[in-house]
C-alpha cells in the first residue's frame, strides 16, 4: 500500500517534486532577506577588486565624466538659490539641488573619489599586498585629478556668456563663497562628515535594491543641508570663484588640501576601518 501523500506533494503542481518547490523557497527566503554585514562586504569588496582592476584610459576617462556631472550640483544649488524666496526655511529646499550631481554619478557608474574611499580599500583591508597598495595609488591618483579637472571644466562652461543669466550666476556664486569662506581646519573638519556619508551611501546600496535613487538622496542631501565639504563639488565652487576674479590660484590647492584629507578620514579612516572591525573574523 502506497503512504499517503504529503501536503507538499498535494499542492505541488504535475511533474514538481517537493523538493524542488522547497528550494524555490529557500531562493526567494534569501533574496527577501536583509544583507548581512559580511555578505556587503564581500559585495563592495568584489567591486573594488574590479575597479582596482581597470584600465588607466577607462578609469581616466569615468572619472572626469564624473566630475563634469558633479558641477550640475553646484548649478542646481545655486538655480534653486536664486528662484527661491528668501525664507528661513530656504536653505531646506534649496539643498535638493545638490544630489543632482551625485545621482548621475552613482546611478551611471561613474568614479568618483569619495566613493573609491571605501571601495577600493576593502579588499586591501582584507588581503593586503604591494601590488594592491600600488594599484589603490593609481586608481585613487587618477581618479582624483581625473574629477578635479572634470570639475573645473563645469565651473568653466558655466561662465561661458549665454550659458547662465547673469542673476543665476551671481547665486551660484554666492553659495559658492558661503562654502568656502572656512579655514583650512574647517575645510578638512567639514570634510570628515561628508566622506562618511558618501562610505556609508556606497556600503547602503547592495542592501536597497530598487531603492538606490533615495539612498543617494538622502546622503547627499544632508552633505548640502549640512554646509559639509564635497572635495569634488567644491572644486566647483572654486573654480566659479577664481574665474570671476574673486580668489586667487592659490585658493585651490588651498581648498583641495584639507578637503580631500577630511573625506579620506571620513571614507577611509572612519568608516572603511569600522566596517572591516565588525565583519574581520567573519570573512
């Protein structure tokens, strides 16, 4: 006599055994699941792996069209600046135009240096050699003036006569001095903040799958809202300042300096060297 069917045979379709069904949901169980820490690592490490990887010309050639992108954060600010009423809670509303920048960059796989803070250095974190160190140096070398020229063309192209009123340029160049009328401590103090933003925005987004445009949002968001020091986006900012004759050459290196430190503390220091603290005996 044949054993009575169980409830899982008696529900599954004609020619599906048990078994099979009990895989599908385990499969669908995991992809539900919440993204433990280890497995983010992994993830981020696997594509810092890839990036460590890649061509001088095409890591060239991503990171100025990156840095060209953020500028659009700088104009978008400084639009809304000037469209906007002068109200207390202005400065909310206005900050919305500096994730602009950031979305095409993130969204379209762009290199951006505050990103490669965290990428690149985990998978060095977790195996560390010379030819790695070697690799981090010229992907962080090239990345970097890759976006800071990026960035000076975009402040360029916005002087250009016709491309902007002369009303609109004259708000991008006041939030543009608002942002850097900082000392040098200040600059790299601000930068500390924005560099664990943009780390804590790039270990987020393996975990927020169709969510990645509000996770970039919010980061970048509160990077604005916060008066926190971009290094790319601001070199923005400086540009537009030394091309109208209100600062010296002198106020990039200036800027450059103790911002792109700041981020690295941020990026690197912080949030890298935390994120490989909680997940090291497990990966």
């Amino acid at each position: 006599m044949t054993a009575s069917k169980t409830e899982a045979e008696k529900a599954a379709p004609p020619g599906e055994r048990p078994e099979q069904i009990e895989a599908d949901e385990r499969e669908t169980v995991e992809e539900l699941a919440r993204l433990r820490a280890p497995v983010i690592y992994r993830i981020i490490s696997d594509e810092g792996r890839q990036e460590l990887a890649r061509p001088a010309a095409s890591i060239w050639w991503s990171g100025l069209a990156a840095g060209m992108a953020l500028g659009l954060s700088v104009v978008m600010k400084g639009l809304l600046h000037h469209y906007l009423p002068d109200t207390p809670w202005k400065p909310v509303l206005e900050s919305f135009g500096y994730p602009v920048g950031f979305l095409i960059v993130v969204l379209g796989r762009l290199q951006l240096f505050t990103e490669n803070t965290l990428t690149a250095i985990l998978p060095i974190l977790t195996q560390p050699s010379r030819k790695r160190f070697m690799q981090l140096t010229k992907l962080w070398g090239l990345v970097f003036v890759a976006n800071v020229t990026g960035a000076l063309i975009a402040a360029a192209f916005s002087t250009i006569p016709g491309m902007a009123g002369a009303e609109q340029l004259s708000a991008m160049l006041e939030i543009s001095a608002e942002s850097l009328d900082r000392s040098m401590l200040e600059l790299f103090l601000k930068g500390v903040p924005a560099g664990f933003l943009i780390a804590a925005m790039v270990w987020m987004m393996p975990s927020s799958k169709g969510f990645e445009f509000w996770v970039v949002l919010l980061m970048t968001y509160l990077i604005a809202l916060g008066g926190f020091t971009h290094v790319i986006a601001g070199t923005t900012e400086v540009g537009l300042l030394i091309l109208n004759g209100q600062g010296g050459l002198a106020l990039l290196p200036g800027f450059l300096l103790p911002a792109a430190l700041g981020n690295l503390v941020g990026g690197t220091g912080l949030f890298a060297v935390l994120a490989y603290a909680q997940v090291k005996e497990e990966v």
